[in-house]
C-alpha cells in the first residue's frame, strides 16, 4: 500500500492529484472552507492573536484547501497566517507564492494543523478472522489477489484485541468518497473485497489493523507546540466496526478494486476512537469526536432553505442563499459527508475555546 500510493509512481504522487478521482469536502463546497476559517478564527483568539499563526495542512492534495482559506481570511489575519502544505508529490506550478510546500510536518507549530482525509491513505495491514484467530491478507500487487498468510505480530494482535472486536456490530453502509463520475462503482469491485473469508477456512470478518495510523496522528499532534489538530474522515468506533472492513479503490471518479499497483487511490476508513486516544496521549489534554454534520452546523452551515420573502426583496440574494444551503445540505448529509468524524484534540488550550457548540 505504501508503495503503491507514495511510491515513484504512486497515485499520490504522480498524475492529475486527488481531485481528479474523486470529490472530498474540500472539493464539494467553498461552504468546507469558510467553516474551517472561522475554526481558525477560533484557534487565533485562543493562542491571543499571535504575531504569526500557522496553518499546515497534511495531505494537502494539490493545495485546494489552502488556497481557499487565504482567499477567504480577512486582510488583518492573511497578514500573519502562514500557510504550509504538507504532500509527497512536487510542488503545484500554480500555487500562490503565500503557501509553502514540503514534504514533511514542520516542528513548533502555533496554530492550526489540519488532516482532511489524510489518515485513510495512511496505509495499513488487512486482517481475516479465521478458525485459528486473526491471520493477515497476502496480496498480489499486480492483480489484487488476496490469499490468507502468517499470523499478525504481536503488536497487531494487541491492536487487534483492544481495538477491533472479532464480532464487531454491523456499521450502516455510508458512501466511503463522494464519486467524480456519475457511475458509480465497478461492478467487480466486491469480487476482491469479499474474496478471502468466504471459504478457503475463513469464517468471515476483515479488519484493518491501525496502529500505523495511531502512530502518524500522533507524530502529528506532537507537532503542535500550541493551537489546534483537526482531523476529518471517514471512520468508525469500537462498538460498531464494519465486520468485512473497508478497503477499495478509487480511478477517475469510480469505485474499483482495490490493486495496489498505483493506478488506483486504495483506501479504509479510520479507527477514530483508536487514532484519538493515541493523540490525547501526547497532547495531555481531553479531546472532542463528532460528526461532521454536527461539526459543520456549530460553525455555521446548517443548510436550511432561506426565507421565501428574500426572493421578492432580493432575487439574486436568494439564488445564492439557495446555492449555499444546498452546498451545505450536501455537506451535512450524515448518509454522505455529514457521516464523517471531526477529532479535535487541543494542545495548549482549552478545549471550550476551540469548540463551537
């Protein structure tokens, strides 16, 4: 997986980027970006307006989101914010001269540090649950084969144990990424998912084991010297794991197979109650997971129809007050977007100061 995707030839960092394959919150709606700006509002106040407040985004893409949040911060603020992408692949030519581009998380940030679906690609080892326990998937990298192999390690036992019950509570099915193409999924893409389990000795359930990803929240929120580490996803909680787990693929706007031969995004939804704890271990302070729906609304976007009255004051008024409820409405849409998690975890600052409620 990690080669597959940051590889030389890996589908982050090589071809048209991110957008191109499929939509995020980012992509959908400028709506995305004006609540994360008041987020950032929120985060300057707590920190006292410093004379310099960073703002780094991991997995920044092709700096979508950045772009948006100088665009939209007002003169005072676009004065002292300093803006900084973090992504693997070679710097955008068309990116403002005001964003910085690396390929790693700078130490000391004051300010915000943000991971829009970062920690899905983050990669991980896929497990089957089988009459002897818990044993690991083996897969072809040219043909996304899968065949069960060795027991996992202890360390992946232990996650395993703590984190992913082997009878886990069936999740309701949510749209993994918003699709850029109207067809939707490959008809085939379930012929691999469900593959290994069904037999061969398997008795069924896959998980996808996340202390790689616990590890990298981590080394990210440590980071942070004051300020605010938001991450957004797609992800589950303890109680309700999806017993077949979540992996696919994603290519030019449909869901595929998941081959990880770098043609294709290959993607799991997180364990955010697992990523959460291993942050609030090194950011000491208690942390906020609610969904983006939730998220969203406190910070403004509540996707109500404006008032017919508007219409006869003010026609254009309400075609845009329209627009944006509607790109709202598809933002909080908890069967879609809306079902992703907001993890807030604080470092530094109060909790109440960086929550809108």
């Amino acid at each position: 997986m990690e080669r597959a995707l940051y590889g030389p030839d890996g589908f982050f960092v090589s071809g048209a980027g991110p957008a191109a394959h499929f939509r995020t919150s980012v992509h959908a709606s400028p709506v995305f970006a004006a609540c994360l700006a008041r987020q950032l509002e929120m985060v300057d106040a707590a920190l006292g307006h410093p004379a310099r407040l960073d703002v780094v985004d991991v997995g920044a893409g092709r700096g979508e989101l950045l772009r948006a949040l100088l665009a939209q911060a007002a003169p005072e603020l676009a004065a002292r914010i300093h803006l900084v992408a973090v992504e693997r692949s070679a710097r955008p030519p068309d990116l403002p001269p005001e964003i910085d581009w690396r390929a790693d998380i700078p130490d000391g940030i004051t300010g915000l540090l943000l991971a829009t679906e970062w920690l899905d690609n983050v990669p991980v080892d896929v497990a089957v649950h089988t009459p002897a326990g818990w044993r690991l998937l083996l897969v072809d990298p040219a043909t996304g084969q899968e065949t069960v192999g060795p027991p996992p390690s202890p360390t992946d036992t232990t996650w395993l144990t703590h984190w992913w019950p082997p009878n886990p509570t069936p999740a309701p099915t949510k749209v993994i990424k918003e699709f850029v193409a109207a067809e939707g999924s490959d008809q085939d893409t379930n012929s691999f998912i469900n593959a290994v389990g069904e037999g061969k000795g398997g008795v069924g359930g896959r998980a996808e084991i996340g202390w790689s990803r616990d590890l990298a929240w981590a080394e990210a929120v440590g980071r942070v010297a004051r300020g605010l580490a938001l991450a957004v996803d797609y992800g589950h909680l303890r109680e309700s794991r999806p017993v077949d787990g979540t992996l696919t693929g994603y290519r030019g706007g449909r869901q595929v197979p998941p081959v990880p031969d770098g043609s294709c995004d290959v993607t799991a939804h997180v364990a955010m109650d697992s990523v959460a704890s291993a942050g609030e271990r090194v950011a000491r302070c208690a942390y906020s997971l609610v969904s983006q729906r939730e998220a969203l609304r406190a910070l403004g976007a509540d996707g109500g129809r404006p008032p017919l009255s508007l219409a006869s004051r003010d026609p254009a008024g309400y075609l845009r007050a329209l627009a944006t409820a509607s790109a709202a409405a598809e933002l909080t849409d908890p069967a879609g977007l809306g079902g992703h998690l907001w993890l807030r975890q604080p470092v530094g600052v109060a909790l109440d100061a960086v929550v809108a409620r």
